[in-house]
C-alpha cells in the first residue's frame, strides 16, 4: 500500500510549504528518487545501498565523465524499476557548448505517471 512522503522541490531539495504551516507531502516516488539520485551511496545504515555514486566523478564535462555519470544514475534507479514502482527510464545528454551538457531525464512512476528527473541530474553546466 502506498503511502506518503514530504515533498521535496526539484531545484533547491527543500522540504515545500504548504501554506497552512505544513510540510506539503506528495503520493508519488518522486521524493524517494531524489534521495536516491543525491544521496552518497553507503551512508545510510540502514541500507548501504542506497543512495548514488556519482558524487564521486569527476564533474568536467568530458565523455568519459558524461558516460560514467550516466551508468551511476542508470545503477541508482534501478531498484525503483526492480521493485515495480517505476518504468522506463529515460536519460539522454546532449552536447550544447564547448563543455557543455545538458540532461533530460525521466521515469514512470507506474501509479502516477510521469515524472522528471532532469532538475535533478547536473553535471556542472558549463564546466569544461
């Protein structure tokens, strides 16, 4: 059975408002995804694996760094398509710039739709 969790704006990872002196929660695996994708994979005791390794590439927007960054986002994401909360994961780069990458990124969540992923990705726009 589903439940809840606090949501958490896309941008600035803060808890939302609601406007009633509440944290404004959210049905959807969009807050769990996040913590997935920011989180430092290992240090969660309660779960070593949760909790991605990208923090741990280099942020230059070289190919190797833009392939690496991309399996260690694929690997994070994973267990919500494992568990059978999400499908089709999309992630796509494109070169804008010298040094310059952007992301677009989604998944479904299979009992809310949509979701996406890309304010959540970064790769030091604008880096080279």
């Amino acid at each position: 059975m589903p439940g809840t969790d606090l949501a958490l704006d896309p941008v600035t990872h803060d808890l939302v408002d609601d406007g009633h002196g509440d944290w404004k929660e959210d049905a959807t695996i969009a807050p769990q995804v996040q913590h997935q994708v920011l989180d430092h994979r290992g240090l969660w005791f309660a779960d070593p694996g949760a909790g991605s390794v990208a923090h741990t590439i280099p942020r230059k927007a070289n190919e190797a760094n833009v392939l690496a960054r991309e399996d260690a986002y694929r690997d994070a994401l994973r267990v919500f398509i494992e568990t059978g909360l999400a499908e089709d994961l999309v992630l796509e780069t494109s070169h804008v710039g010298p040094g310059r990458i952007d992301w677009r990124a989604s998944l479904v969540d299979v009992q809310h739709g949509q979701l996406d992923l890309t304010p959540l990705l970064s790769f030091g726009v604008g880096e080279a």
